[in-house]
C-alpha cells in the first residue's frame, strides 16, 4: 500500500475516481473535495503538470492515458506548461475550509497556484542554486582526504 490511500473504495473506482478528479482539476484549476482526497490528487496532478512540462509525444501518451478529453491535454501542454516553465515542483495548493454538514468530513480546496482569481497569493519560486563543474576522480578523492579525520592506530593492551 505504498502508492495511494485507499479511500475506502474498490481498486477500478478509485482509480477511475482519481483521474476524473484531476481532470477536473486541469479543466477548472479549483475544485472541492475531502482532505484526504485532495492530497492523493495533488500528487497526481503535479506528476500531469511534469509531464506538460516534458512535452515530448511519450509524456503526451502518458497523459493521455491517464486524464480524461483532449482539451484537458491540450490545456497541460500548453498553457499549464507555459505558466510553470520556471518552476521545478509545487504546482497546486490545498486550502483547508469547512467540515461538510452530513458526514463532518474535513473540506479542502486544491487549486493551482499563480493564477487569476486565486484564493490566496503564491510565493515567488525559489531559484536554483547554480550548478557546480564536476571534479575529477584525483581531485575528489584528494579533498576527501583533506577533510577527513586522521585514522586512529589500534594499540595491543599491555598486561
């Protein structure tokens, strides 16, 4: 049980219910849910926005083959990847808002973020650290040497 929670339902609904719900959340970019359920679709749908962001025709299947219309696809091909060019994760938010009145489940939105009429604003994405030019395998093991702590010689115990 290390993929997703179980949400209390047979193996071809929940999935089926899964990739409706994102592709809900693709077309409408904020829906109501469950708590529990948000969170098992943010990780699927930030994992939808990685592959708009791929753009090549396998991660087009791949995202065919789990959301639902092809204008849900073309609107993760284009205009969500266009918008995430410049961030590496994060792409939704969950907003927790109410206890539903029949079952007092907890109610979450789950939107994604940087866009018109958002609930709450986003914070800038942080910048990637820039990327350091691989050392030769002399150089490394030399500096690991260097930072090393001297090794310690056993001694017999004298009687």
């Amino acid at each position: 049980m290390t993929k997703f929670r179980k949400l209390n339902r047979p193996t071809g609904h929940r999935i089926s219910m899964l990739r409706t719900m994102v592709s809900q959340l693709v077309k409408h970019e904020r829906i109501e849910t469950t708590v529990a359920k948000a969170k098992e679709i943010r990780r699927l749908a930030d994992n939808m926005v990685q592959l708009g962001k791929e753009g090549s025709l396998c991660a087009a299947r791949r995202a065919a083959a789990f959301v639902r219309g092809d204008d849900v696809i073309h609107k993760l091909f284009t205009e969500l990847a266009y918008r995430y060019k410049d961030r590496t994760g994060g792409y939704t938010r969950l907003l927790r808002t109410r206890i539903r009145v029949g079952d007092a489940a907890p109610m979450a939105y789950i939107e994604f973020i940087d866009r018109e009429n958002e609930l709450r604003q986003s914070k800038p994405p942080t910048p990637q650290p820039p990327q350091k030019a691989p050392l030769d395998p002399w150089t490394r093991s030399r500096l690991q040497k260097q930072f090393a702590p001297p090794k310690e010689e056993k001694s017999e115990p004298e009687i």
